[in-house]
C-alpha cells in the first residue's frame, strides 16, 4: 500500500492523478503522481524494471501542488503516457531526452 509521503495517509484509487513511462537505458521507468487530498501535496512512486527479475519502487516527495500540477499537465499532453516507446514532445521532456 502506497502512503502519502508527508502525512502518512493511505492513497486510494482516485488519489492517483497521472503516471507516464519511458524506456532509459534499456530500462522500464514508471512515475506515478498521488495527490493527497489531506495535504495537498504529491507523492510520487518511481518504478523501475531492469528485467532481471527484481523491480525496485521508491517513493519521492512530498512535491508541492504547482510544481506536481506542472509535472501533471506535460503528461496530460500525451495520448500514450503508458507506452514506454512513445517519443512525443512530452515524454521527451518529462524525461529529459533520456529516453533509449
């Protein structure tokens, strides 16, 4: 169970507000965006599989409303924030032209 970082409240399904994927160095990276509806802040999960059988997942945060919303919106502007092999403008700047 996945918990706001800075209160400690268990996130429920609607807490989720966006995630996108991306392919770096051959490995699958996953951030998803939680908001707290008790302190309004973001907790981000970052997953990441390197396909060796061992996925890691570490929660960062707390991230403040405006810059958790900005990071929001450049995702909200793909259609295929899942596709790890999507290189649209948005995928390229969340991930800072990292991507394989």
């Amino acid at each position: 169970m996945i918990q706001c970082i800075q209160c400690k409240r268990p996130f429920l399904a609607d807490d989720r507000i966006a995630s996108m994927s991306g392919s770096i160095m051959g490995d699958e990276c996953t951030d998803v965006y939680y908001l707290c509806p008790s302190c309004q802040v973001y907790t981000v999960a970052s997953w990441r599989d390197n396909f060796t059988g061992v996925e890691s997942m570490h929660l960062s945060g707390p991230v403040g409303k405006g810059q958790g919303e900005e990071a929001v919106a450049i995702i909200g502007r793909c259609t295929v924030p899942w596709d790890k092999k999507c290189r649209c403008e948005a995928h390229r700047l969340y991930f800072r032209d990292a991507l394989d």
